[in-house]
C-alpha cells in the first residue's frame, strides 16, 4: 500500500489502528488508504456490512472492514466485478 498523502510505499503486513506514514506521519488506517473506499457509493464505502458512515476519511478509525489498497489501486477505482455489483445494489435499492 501507498500512503494516501505522500505516496510512500508503507511496509507490508497488517495495518493497525495507531500506525502511521513514516516520512509524512499521517495516519495510515483512513478510509482513504482502504480498499473499499469509493467516493461514489453510498456512505463512501462498498463494503455492504458497514454499521454508519466514518465522517472524517483522513483520519483514523476503528472500521474493523478495513483492507489496505493494492499498489497502484486509486480513489474510485474498481474491478469490473465491483461495478457490476454496485450498479446491481443501486438498482435494488
């Protein structure tokens, strides 16, 4: 995963709750260094379990769905599959 801020490859493994970017020091366990994290779904996020939206997405949360980006994965960006399933729930909604 890259940080969100200063792009800087983090080293791999878990993220925890408390760690942080350690060239920029921003914290790492955001919504926006979070796989799931999709501006354009409802609450920002696809993942489908999710209790309530995380208000502020640059700072840390205690979101237990979180799953750092792949490498070279973008805000928005998303398989085919992913946006096959999104437009299947927003036509359901």
């Amino acid at each position: 995963m890259n940080c969100h801020f200063c792009k800087t490859k983090t080293p791999d493994g878990k993220i925890m709750f408390r760690d942080e970017c350690e060239r920029c020091g921003a914290d790492l366990h955001i919504c926006l260094n979070c796989s799931f994290h999709d501006p354009h779904a409802s609450k920002q996020c696809r993942e489908p379990a999710i209790p309530e939206e995380v208000r502020d997405k640059e700072r840390k949360n205690l979101c237990e769905y979180f799953q750092p980006k792949e490498d070279g994965q973008d805000q928005g960006e998303q398989s085919s599959g992913d946006d096959a399933r999104r437009k299947l729930e927003d036509l359901f909604k």
